[in-house]
C-alpha cells in the first residue's frame, strides 16, 4: 500500500494523530521502565540464598540484665536444643539471611592501603556452615579447636591464637578479591588490620541486607569465633521442611524451661523471614504491573476512541474509496497501515524518552541502566495494542458500502 497518500491524510488530521503518538510515546516510555523496574525485583527475590532455607527455623531470644554465666548457658541452651526429635544441627549466630540488618567490615588487601577495597558481611557462630547449609566449592570448614571465643576476640584481637586467624568467604567474594585466582592460601585484612587466612569457599551465602546493592548481595565472610547469650540472640535450627513447626514449639518450650524469665521475640521459619523480607518488593512488582496494565488498557481505549472518531467524520472519503473499486480489505489495510505509522512515531518518541526516565532513576535512585532489550519488547507491546485497538474501527470503515458517497453529495 502506498504510504504517501497516508501521511497526506495525517496532515491534514494533525490533532488526532497527535493526541494518538504523544499518548503512544507517554506509554512506551512508560511500560519500558516499568517492565525493567519489575525484572530487576524478581531478579532480586530469586536470588540464592547459599543456605538451606526450607530447613531452617530461627528462635530469637532476649535476657533480662547481664549474663556473667552467658557461655556456660549457651552450651546449656545448646545441648537441650540438639535433644530435640528431628534438629540435625544447631547454632547461636550473629546474624542471619534476610533481617535487613547486618555487621559488616571494610576488607583491605594489604595492611598499607589508604582506602578499603570494599565491604563484606561478617557471620559469626560456632558450626554456622554446616548449619545454613552451604555448599563448600574449595578448602575446608573450621575444626572445633579453631573457634575462639567471641568476647575474647573482640576485647584484644591480640589474644587470638594464629591457628584461628582463618576465614571462610563466598566465591562472588573471592572473585572479587582474587579474579582468576585460586583465593585458598591468601591473606585479606580487616578494618582494624587483623589479618585472615583463606581456608574454605561457598557457594553463595547472602548478605542480610541488602542495602549495598545486588551487585555485592554475595560479599560474605564465616569467621570462627563462638557466640555467647547476650551476643548472639538467634539461634538457628537445622531441621527436615515438615517438622519445622513442631520444632519451633519444641525449642521454645526447651529454651522457656531452662530460663523461664527469658523472651522470646522472635519464632519463625526461613521461609517466612525471606517472605516478610521481600514483601516490598512484591507489592512494588504488583503496583507496577496494576500500572503497566492500566496504561495499555487506556491507551488501547484512546486509540479504539479516536479511531471511531476519526471513521466516522471520513465517512464520505472511505465511501468514495470503495465506490472507485476499493475493496473491504483495502479499507481495512489502509486503517491498519494508518495505526502502525502513528504507532511507529510515538515509540521512537516513547524510547528516547524512556532512556531519558532511565537516566533520571540512575541519576537519584542508583538504578543500573536500562538494556536495549527493554526496548524493543515496548515497542512490539505497543504495535500489538495499536493493531488491536484499531481492528474494531477498521472493521467498521470497511464495511461502509460505496452508496454513501453519494448520499452525502
């Protein structure tokens, strides 16, 4: 079909196929961005945790005053949780996945840098490996002997044995640290220049926050250093999925009997801490598909409205067109042709404007750059709305048999 006469026409319907492109344009921009937004919290919520998160339960706990017998009713607290039918393991931790809190340090790689080479989480508790669950790659995991006391440790980290300046890092971090290199053997420095040895790799173990960025989610370390009641408030329960309940109760019970003054404010499954964890990112993944669904409902309605318009004031012209031979189909290829050309210019329009959205989101939200792949995925979406919305119209204009352009001579 020959485009010229076409575009001739638009000329001369400048508004409407204005209102159509600008409207086109505002939701191409629109949907582009919010079909990144919504891809980078799934990315977010699906990212591996590095730990056994169907099996474990977390029983937090809070003392009343000080604790001067705080190690000996750990190991109290401890032995009577390894009782119970179906634990398979057990740890008091510093911290765990998803509390959207976390203890972190500045990592050097030499004890004479000015500025750190970046920022990791530190897990601390006696057996955490084998408890979360990771999946060891290279090295080891800490033997009993290796673990020192956490009070120790944090009073004068001089007092630390050499065999227990040793560290268990994440591969992401040990990418990071050493790209290419084997990290078993090397030495990394915390922020007050303790220096750690290298002796095992996970998988993955993730941050507890998340507030540093995706890209550092996996920048974790498993010192060996015990926990006490009072430092650590978590303990951890490795169990089978079905009897995670049942053991929740178990160990409060467990955990009330042996100190009845004791609170327990927290009892919860893993599952339902990345659930509660990630419930802003479903709601925000939510709101923006409730939007990206509103905009194209709207702008297929506003193309169907002005569509309609715009047949019925051509009445005459279109009647004139099948009384000089032209058929059903060519009406409605005409209409059709006339949609995609609109449709083509306010995506062009839309996509300068949606990397011009992606800039200011980068710019104030530090938000990674849009791929080019988001474009033309908006752009395909709208062709598709624009022909859709206009098959009704079109259909309408073609049937309009040649007889009236003469009845509105």
């Amino acid at each position: 079909m020959d485009i010229l006469p076409i575009l001739s026409t638009l000329r001369r319907h400048k508004v409407t196929a204005t209102l159509i492109v600008l409207e086109i344009a505002l939701t191409c921009a629109i949907v582009c961005n919010a079909v990144f937004l919504i891809s980078q919290r799934l990315h977010r919520m699906d990212m591996p945790s590095g730990v056994a998160i169907h099996e474990l339960v977390q029983v937090q706990v809070s003392t009343i005053g000080a604790q001067p017998d705080a190690r000996a009713r750990t190991q109290e607290d401890l032995a009577a949780l390894r009782q119970i039918p179906g634990v398979q393991a057990v740890t008091l931790v510093s911290q765990l996945p998803f509390i959207n809190s976390s203890s972190n340090s500045s990592i050097e790689l030499t004890p004479t840098q000015t500025q750190p080479t970046l920022n990791a989480t530190l897990y601390f508790g006696e057996n955490v490996p084998q408890t979360f669950g990771t999946h060891l790659v290279a090295g080891r995991y800490f033997s009993p002997d290796e673990y020192v006391d956490f009070e120790v440790a944090n009073n004068d980290p001089k007092a630390i044995p050499r065999s227990s300046l040793i560290v268990i890092i994440t591969r992401a971090l040990a990418e990071r640290l050493w790209p290419g290199e084997d990290p078993l053997g090397k030495t990394l420095y915390l922020g007050d220049l303790t220096s750690l040895r290298v002796v095992g790799v996970v998988a993955s173990l993730i941050r507890p926050s998340l507030y540093w960025g995706d890209d550092t989610a996996q920048w974790s370390m498993i010192l060996p250093l015990r926990m006490a009641v009072g430092q650590g408030n978590s303990y951890v329960l490795r169990t089978a999925p079905q009897d995670r309940q049942r053991v929740i109760k178990a160990a409060v019970a467990a955990l009330k009997k042996l100190d009845p003054k004791r609170v327990i404010t927290q009892q919860r499954t893993l599952d339902d801490a990345r659930a509660e964890f990630f419930q802003g990112d479903r709601a925000m993944t939510g709101l923006l598909v409730g939007v990206i669904v509103a905009l194209l409902l709207v702008t297929g309605l506003g193309i169907v409205g002005l569509a309609s318009l715009w047949v019925a004031q051509r009445r005459r012209t279109i009647g004139v067109r099948r009384a000089l031979g032209a058929t059903r189909a060519d009406i409605l290829h005409y209409f059709q042709t006339e949609n995609f050309l609109l449709a083509t210019i306010g995506i062009v329009l839309g996509m300068v404007l949606a990397y011009g959205i992606n800039l200011l989101l980068m710019l104030h939200y530090e938000l990674p750059r849009m791929p080019w792949l988001y474009f033309p995925v908006g752009a395909l979406a709208l062709w598709l709305i624009g022909q859709l919305a206009v098959l009704g119209p079109a259909l309408r204009a073609s049937n309009v048999p040649p007889v009236v352009a003469t009845r509105t001579v």
